[in-house]
C-alpha cells in the first residue's frame, strides 16, 4: 500500500525518507515540524504503515527518530466505531517477530493490546509462537493481564487447548485459579476437555493437561473442580 494513500504530503515524504533509510533527511523533515506520532486515514499511523510495508531496519530508524512504539492506531471493528491498537499486539502471532524485537528494545510495552483488547501475549499463543511468547516473557509481559472476558494467560491458553503455554506461565508465577468473567478457570478446561475427550492419550497436549493437573492439584485444587456456575454464584 503506498504512502499516499494514507498520509499527507509532508509524511509521505517523510516515510519515503525513512524507506530509504535516510536519517539526515527524515530528521530535516522532522524538525520543520511533521511528527511520526500522527493517524492517518483509517487511523493508520506512520509506524504501523512502515511496519506493514518494509522491514524492521526502517521501524528501527523510525523509532531512532522518536516514534513513540506504543502510539495506537485506531481500528474499526464494529459500528460502535473505532478502538485503539498498538502496534506491538497487531504483530504478534505473525511472522514479524524482529519487528516485535525491535520494539521491546525501544521500550514498547509487553503487556500492548489490539483492537479486540487481546494483549500481545494472547496473539502469540493462539498462533503458536514459541520465540515470541519467550520474547514477551523476557521483557517482564504481565502474566495476569486480561482480555475482554477476563481471561488471564493460563485461563486463555487452557481454553485454547495449549496446555504448554499453561503450563509455563503458570510455572512462571501466573494466576491459576482466577476465573473468567464466565467463571471457567483452568480447571475447568481441563475436566471439560477430558469429559469431551478433546485430549487424546499419547498426545504431548495430554501429557502437559497433565502435568498441569498435577501441578493444580500440589497447589490445592480439587478434581472435579467447581463448575463455572458456581464460580460464579459463589462470587
């Protein structure tokens, strides 16, 4: 997508400048008083396009430049209008993990969310990102941070039936019996899977809801757990 479809001007030229990798330049143009930090149409920023459209050498200058990594987007999901995106989440779970890279090293924060308020850490499990959930988990991500139904990084990679992921973070020192706003907790994912054989014997996704188990029970978690009705009505 070129740059003029998107921006005015002056940052098109701007962009343009970082393209080519050009920091004399884009600097110029920076001083006469155009700002990386700024929505385009459709909410874009100039971050995100660069991201989008060239490699992490011209997100780096950028950044060099003074963008600010956390800057968000505006993303239109829905008639209610448009949510903010950083740019940090909006990566994660695709192959742009050096771009992620990049980012942390210009303090963008781990714990970032996209539109559908799905932190950085939840996009890259459900795409099986094992360099980029290991990334996150080195730049101190907020294991008990929460999506829209309040869902944590154990409860969310145990209803995604990526039971190495609850593992590690629940190792890692994350909350392991905070419910979700329906009341379901990993507990519950793990009977229910069992109960609707979701997890087949000799699978290494078994072997880990296992080991889970094992370790919720070392914690004091009884088996069966409490249904999430009654998590929710004892709450």
């Amino acid at each position: 997508m070129k740059a003029e479809q998107f921006f005015e001007p002056s940052h098109v030229v701007l962009l343009n400048a970082i393209k080519a990798g050009d920091k004399q330049a884009a600097q110029a143009i920076i001083d006469t008083g155009v700002a990386l930090d700024v929505h385009g149409k459709h909410g874009i920023t100039p971050l995100f396009w660069l991201a989008m459209e060239t490699n992490e050498k011209s997100l780096r200058l950028a950044l060099d430049l003074g963008a600010d990594p956390d800057f968000p987007a505006y993303v239109t999901l829905d008639r209610n209008g448009p949510t903010e995106e950083q740019l940090l989440s909006a990566l994660a779970g695709s192959d742009k993990t050096k771009m992620m890279q990049v980012l942390l090293e210009y303090n963008a924060s781990p714990n970032a969310v996209d539109a559908s308020l799905e932190p950085a850490l939840f996009n890259a499990v459900a795409n099986d990102k094992d360099e980029q959930v290991n990334l996150l988990l080195a730049h101190g991500v907020d294991l008990n941070a929460t999506d829209a139904m309040n869902n944590n990084a154990a409860n969310y990679s145990a209803l995604m039936l990526k039971y190495k992921y609850t593992l590690l973070f629940i190792t890692q020192g994350g909350d392991f019996s905070a419910p979700s706003a329906t009341g379901g907790t990993v507990a519950n994912s793990i009977e229910r899977d069992l109960r609707k054989k979701l997890l087949r014997p000799g699978t290494s996704n078994y072997d880990y809801a296992m080991k889970v188990k094992e370790l919720l029970i070392e914690k004091g978690v009884s088996f069966p757990p409490p249904s999430p009705k009654e998590v929710r009505a004892a709450n």
